[in-house]
C-alpha cells in the first residue's frame, strides 16, 4: 500500500470471500481497501467506507491504528470500528489534542457512531493503537470487549534532600500501557441501532408494493425483483422537529431553513413560501465524512408534490446538488415555472430542452437526481 503513502492496516473477513483492509494514509483520510478469494491486488472501496474517517489532524504523522472487526448481530452481519472522534473549540475549529477514542458501527452502507470508549484524560496524542474482542453467545451473553494502548508519561521529580528517603527521579519519558474496557452499553446501543435499522428496511420494502398499488399495477413480480434496500445509505420521512429532518438510518440529518415556513406532512415535510427548504448537509460533517462516496456516485431520489401552479415570474427551485464543504460549487438544479415546465440547469448550462414531461399539481411526482463520476 506504499503507493498511496498508507500504513498501519487492519484487516478482517468480510462475506465468505473477501477481505476487507483499512489503513492510515497520507493524505490524513482512512482508506478501506477489499480484495476477492482469487483477486491479485487491493481495490479502493470509493463507494462504501474509504476515506470516511480522518486520519489525524496533524497530516504528517500516523494517528491511531484503528481497532477493526466483524461480527453477527441481531442477524446481521456488521463492522466495529474504533477510531478518534475529536470535539470542537469555541471558534467552531476541532481540538487536535482532544481527540477521544469511539466505537462506530457499520453494515457496509450505514454508519453510526456508538460512542466514546476510552476515557476523557485519554486524549488521541495518548492512545497509541486499539482492537477489539467480540464473543457471541444468546440470550444477552455476547461481549464487546476494547483494548487500546496508550502512553504513560513519567513525570520529572525532584531529588529529595535527605538520601534516606531514596526516592527515584523520574525521567520524563514515555512507556506504553494496556487498557482494557468491557463495552457492555455500546453492545446494548449496537443493537439498537440495528433494530433500528431492521424496522426502517422494512418500511422501505413496502413503498414498492404501495407505489405500484396506487397505479394499478400488481407488485408482485416486480417488487420481488428489486430490492429497495440494496445501497440505500440514508432516508428522510416523517420524522421532523424544530429545524431537523432526522435520517430514519440515524446517519445524516437534514437541516430544515425558514422552519416558521415548514410542517410535519405524512411521510415527509410541507414547505410553503418562498425560502423555505431543507439541505442535507453530507459534506459539512468535519473530519469524519459519513457520505463521502457523494463525491463520486449517488442517487437521490425524492417523491414531491406541488399544491398549486406558482403565479410568479421565474423558476422556483425544486431540488438540486451542491459540492463543496461549503456547497459554494453548484452541480445541478431543478425547477419549474408557472407554465407547469421542469428547468434543469448542470453546472453553467441549461438543459430544460431535454425534459419531455411538464408538472402536475396536487399529485405525487418522483424526481431521480444521478451523479457519476462527480458530475
């Protein structure tokens, strides 16, 4: 993995033939690299866990060697990850030398941060190198186990005055140490959140049959053949309060603007007035980028509905996509018009030409936003 200036790699069992390998890299992200029963090099996985997680704040030097692996739980099989998670300063900056050590859990799709696991004087310039144990067992009897190494600093004592006392001068130096910490709360959490999940995929498996039921088509077929679930990272329903948009997936949530203007709709949210919108901020999320694979490929799909033709000049936004941390690079944009026209316009160019269909009002329209290869 030189060629990618990585080092310190964990590896672990992913499925019954592959292998999957996170490494510290140079460029301060985390690379996750997997690799087939019969492959003959490592390929980057782009489109799941690579470069999700920081490396360290201070690029140059190697940061903690992550605890990594798998295990079945609530009948499903994940990823524990240990990793830093650094908090903030009062001027919004992270703390490079508070850098506290967190469980995360993943499927390969979603991502959640469990919690701290190492202790708050453990900072991340102290804690060297983590893994982690897991032992199954039913009926509540599993473990999670963590272990991480950290520094112990000898402090500088001053020589007594009276050599009877024979007290050792410390030397200042640093020595490695072993902690051990039974996880038994971030265990009960992990399965929370997987029910969590289970229930969420269920609700999405129905949408098919209830989509198609509604235009008169039988399911069956069609829904047994498609799997709704399959890559879905993130989904925004009902769930709506103050100004969030939670994420059913407890991933990214949504941040809803002029909330004066919006209201909790059945199954998703009713904005009314100009101004008024939510933004799914999946690239302000600092260090740790939960969707960063939206810098290359994603989907995003959205059922809207338009209460009445707008009686005003110009397109009003509908939906678009933004890049950049501070979304300051607009890659696309969709609107329509009082004459019932869609308006699409990639980067500088207006492709409205393009778009056969025109808007219906009081009715359910799905809109696909696909992005590949960043454009």
């Amino acid at each position: 993995m030189s060629a990618d200036g990585c080092s310190d790699p964990s590896v672990v069992k992913w499925e019954k033939d592959k292998l999957m390998m996170m490494a510290a890299c140079a460029d301060g992200r985390r690379r996750v690299y997997e690799i087939g029963d019969k492959g003959e090099s490592w390929t980057e996985a782009l489109g799941t866990l690579s470069r999700v997680w920081g490396n360290k704040q201070k690029r140059h030097e190697k940061g903690v060697v992550s605890g990594f692996t798998t295990a079945t739980i609530e009948e499903r099989k994940v990823m524990l990850v240990t990793l830093p998670v650094f908090s903030k300063l009062q001027n919004g900056k992270l703390d490079i030398k508070r850098g506290r050590l967190h469980l995360w859990l993943t499927d390969n799709t979603h991502i959640v941060d469990i919690g701290p696991v190492s202790g708050e004087g453990d900072d991340e310039d102290e804690v060297t190198a983590s893994s982690l144990l897991y032992k199954s067992g039913n009926n509540n009897e599993d473990e999670l186990i963590a272990l991480y190494e950290k520094k112990l600093i000898q402090p500088y004592e001053k020589k007594s005055p009276k050599p009877s006392e024979n007290k050792k001068e410390g030397t200042g130096e640093a020595s490695l140490g072993m902690v051990s910490v039974r996880l038994t709360e971030h265990l009960k959490r992990v399965k929370e959140v997987l029910k969590s999940w289970k229930k969420v995929d269920k609700r999405v498996s129905q949408l098919c049959s209830s989509l198609l039921a509604q235009k008169g088509t039988s399911p069956e077929n069609v829904c047994h053949a498609v799997k709704l679930t399959n890559g879905l990272v993130g989904f925004l329903s009902g769930n709506f309060s103050e100004n969030t948009w939670k994420d059913e997936y407890l991933g990214v949530n949504a941040t809803v603007h002029n909330k004066e203007r919006a209201e909790k709709a059945d199954n998703g949210v009713k904005f009314t007035g100009r101004g008024a919108g939510a933004e799914w901020p999946v690239g302000k999320q600092g260090e740790n980028q939960l969707y960063h694979f939206a810098n290359y490929n994603f989907t995003l799909v959205a059922t809207v509905s338009i209460d009445g033709v707008p009686t005003q000049e110009g397109p009003i936004p509908l939906m678009g996509v933004r890049a950049g941390s501070e979304g300051g690079t607009k890659l696309m944009e969709l609107s329509y018009d009082k004459e019932n026209k869609w308006h699409l316009v990639c980067g500088d160019e207006t492709r409205s030409e393009e778009l056969s269909s025109t808007l219906g009002t009081n009715k359910k329209d799905h809109v696909v936003i696909l992005v590949r290869n960043g454009t």
